[in-house]
C-alpha cells in the first residue's frame, strides 16, 4: 500500500530537524531534490560572504591573513569536516577541487611505495576518478590502471595495487562497507584511496575507526558549500610525514613566508596545500559545515534513511520505474535512483512540474535526499507527481527531449 499524505505530514510534524528547512534559500514553488549534485543555499551564507567581502577584504586588506586567520582558514573547516567522518582535526585539510585532491592523494600514494604500479578501480566509477587515475598513469611509466566489477576489486586487490573507490556510487547509490572493504584491501597489502563525495554529510563515516587512511570528498554537495566550493582532503595522521604531494606548491611548505630556494614540505597536512586558499569559497563552506555540525550526523543519517524508504514505499508499485538504488539502508547513500528507458524526458516532465532530479546517461533518473531542507510531505508529493507524469504519459513530448549541456 502507498503510504498517504497524512502519513508524511504525521512525520514532519514529530521531525527533530525540521527546523532546519527554514535556514535554506529555497523557491516556494519547487520541490529540490538535487541537493547531491549541488547543496541548497543556506540564509547566512550571503551574509557571511557579505562580511568577509566588505570587512575582511574591504577595510583589512592583505592584514586579513593574519587579523581574520584567512591562512589557517584550510585547517579550521578541515577540523570541523573531521568531526563529520569520524577523524582526527588535523586528519583533514579543506583544498582545491576533489578530482585535483584525488591527484595529489593516488601520486603521493604511489609514489611512496615502489610496489605499486596498478591503479585499481571499478568500470563506472565517478568519471572524473578515472579519468584522473588514467591521467596520472600515463605520466608514471610502468603504472596502469585496472577496472573490475565491485565485486571482484577485493580478490583483485594485492601489494602491487592502488585501489580508487567511491564509497556511495552517484549514479546507484549503492554504498560499500567501509571498514570492511578497507580491511580486506588492506590484508592484501594494497592501498585504499575513498572518494567519499556522496557519502559526507549524507552517511555515517567513521574514518579512524574503519583504519581508512586516505580520502578525499566535496563541499558543494550535502555539506551546501556553494557552486565549486573547496573540497577536502583526508590523510591519517601516521601517513602524514611519509607522504608527499606531487603539487609542491609554496602553500605546502614548511615555512612559505621564508622564500627559500629549495622545497621543503610543511611537517603535517598543509602539505596537501598547493596554492593560495580560496578565502570566499571557504568562508560558504564553512556555513555549511556548521549547518551540519549543529544538526548532527546520527539524526542527519537517520532521517536520510526515512525519507529514502518513504520515497521507494511511494513508488513501490509503479512498474514503469526500475530501483537500482540497495533497499537495505545501510547499504545504500541518500539519493534514490530509478531506471526509465525514457528517463531524460521524464525528468525534464518532472522539473516543469517543480520537481527538481537530475538524469544520469544512459537512463538513470535520481533523486538526491538532504535530510536538512527536505520534508517527508515534499518526498510524498514528488513521488505521487511522478506517478501522474507515468500514468498520463506526460513525458512523452518532444519538448522533454532536447538535452541541455548540464543534466
Ligand atoms: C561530485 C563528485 C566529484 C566532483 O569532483 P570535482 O573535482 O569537484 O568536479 C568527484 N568524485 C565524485 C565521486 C563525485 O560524486
């Protein structure tokens, strides 16, 4: 049985976070589920950019790096990234975009450890985690890289490989176990870099306590950092000294400010710094860190659970939809996705109705869930209108065909 409106509406009224929908910018009129590609703009991040706009750069000038801590600015949302993935604070630097991080992290990796000389990962993966490790490749003579199917990578893994996962895929959903699959690579003797762009702020992550010792995510999904906000990156604290970035820029040394000659790498994870701090990026991301900090992740992960089962339930006898996203919640992210033959122009009907998914080649249609902005009643109603959209064959025009650059 589909569950009803008043089911929905029962649990948004006893929702210990629904007080959070009122700190997002969000149109009346649409219903967002795209939060996984692009967060939702939180009401303080214009003032906060505002502020740091007119009084940090405005009246502090270049005294700003040292007056308002631009320069450790890196460290201090890193610190707070840490405490939502279950790390140490000085674990995680806030940097560059999360395919340059996954660069820097797979070179340091194999560059420290002569032995490696496969880059392991599996076909469909984020394409810019393969194209990156394909880049990276084909700069280190002797190195390759190796795609088998997720079930294989384990018995696939060795001393000679490097393995490049994502921990929630972006297109299925489907979510490994973390520490399981880190311990299992790991008694293999091979290394495990995590992609955990849409797993951050979206699923419980217990770093330390998985052994994980490298990984990298990005701040402009459920974190709500703003377009190309600064990503982050993650290198367990006894890795820190051995490893180095292959992009020694000055904000990686020891001592920038001594304008030495010759490189000499910070002592700890500025290291992974390569170029000057993006201040205004930082400064959006950190709002949203807070965000997700002040609401938790037990409850944010435990209401993305509820929104993603009430979202199937709703659509559980829709036959014209395929789930490809893990029922089990625990092994599945926060976004619900479907197989349609004529998923793009499904979608495009959806958006002209205010429901706002996106639409993954060859034909996924996805519904990212961010448990901060998102009511059970706004799951319900998305469902229910995607229901109408099948039944009435709304979607079958040829207005909801042109593809536009971005899906
Ligand atoms: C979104 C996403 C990225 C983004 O990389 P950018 O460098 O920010 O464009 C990388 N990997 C995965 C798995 C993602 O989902």
């Amino acid at each position: 049985m589909i569950p009803t409106l008043a089911d929905a509406e029962a649990r948004d009224a006893g929702d210990q976070l629904g007080h959070f929908r009122a700190r997002f910018e969000l149109p009346p009129e649409v219903i967002y589920l795209d939060g996984n590609s692009l967060g939702a703009l939180p009401l303080e991040t214009p003032d906060r950019l505002e502020q740091v706009v007119r009084e940090q750069w405005g009246k502090g000038l270049i005294g700003s790096w040292n007056t308002a801590r631009w320069i450790e600015a890196p460290q201090t949302v890193g610190g707070k990234i840490a405490q939502l993935i279950g790390a140490a604070p000085d674990e995680v630097i806030v940097a560059d975009s999360t395919s340059v991080n996954l660069y820097k992290l797979l070179a340091a990796a194999l560059l420290a450890d002569a032995a490696k000389h496969i880059i392991l990962t599996e076909p469909g993966n984020f394409p810019t985690d393969l194209y990156i490790a394909r880049g990276l490749a084909a700069l280190r003579p002797g190195v390759s890289v190796r795609t088998v199917s997720r079930d294989e990578i384990t018995a696939a893994a060795g001393p000679e490989t490097l393995v490049l996962l994502t921990h929630v895929h972006y297109k299925t959903g489907a979510r490994f176990d973390l520490a399981e699959t880190t311990r299992a690579i790991r008694a293999r003797g091979g290394t495990i870099v995590w992609d955990l762009s849409h797993s951050v702020g979206a699923v419980p992550l217990a770093l330390g306590d998985a052994r994980v010792e490298l990984a990298v995510g990005c701040g402009y999904k459920y974190l709500n950092g703003g377009p190309g906000a600064p990503a982050f990156l993650y290198v367990a604290r006894h890795l820190q000294t051995t490893l180095h970035s292959p992009l020694t820029g000055w904000m990686g040394h020891a001592a920038p400010f001594a304008f030495d000659n010759d490189y000499a790498p910070a002592p700890d994870l500025r290291r992974f710094l390569c170029g000057t701090p993006p201040i205004l990026g930082i400064a959006a991301l950190d709002v949203g860190v807070d965000l997700t900090l002040e609401a938790g992740m037990p409850a944010v992960a435990r209401k993305s659970s509820q929104l993603c089962d009430l979202f199937i339930a709703c659509l559980d006898e829709t036959v014209e939809l395929a789930l490809i996203t893990p029922r089990d919640s625990e092994a599945r992210g926060s976004h619900v996705s479907y197989a349609h033959p004529e998923g793009y122009a499904v979608m495009q009907a959806l958006i002209a109705r205010g429901i706002i998914g996106d639409f993954r080649a060859p034909d996924v249609i996805r519904f990212g869930i961010t448990p901060l902005y998102t009511r059970f009643a706004d799951v319900w109603h998305a469902a229910r209108i995607l229901r109408e959209i099948l039944a009435d064959r709304a979607w079958d025009n040829q207005a909801y065909r042109t593809r536009a650059a971005v899906t």
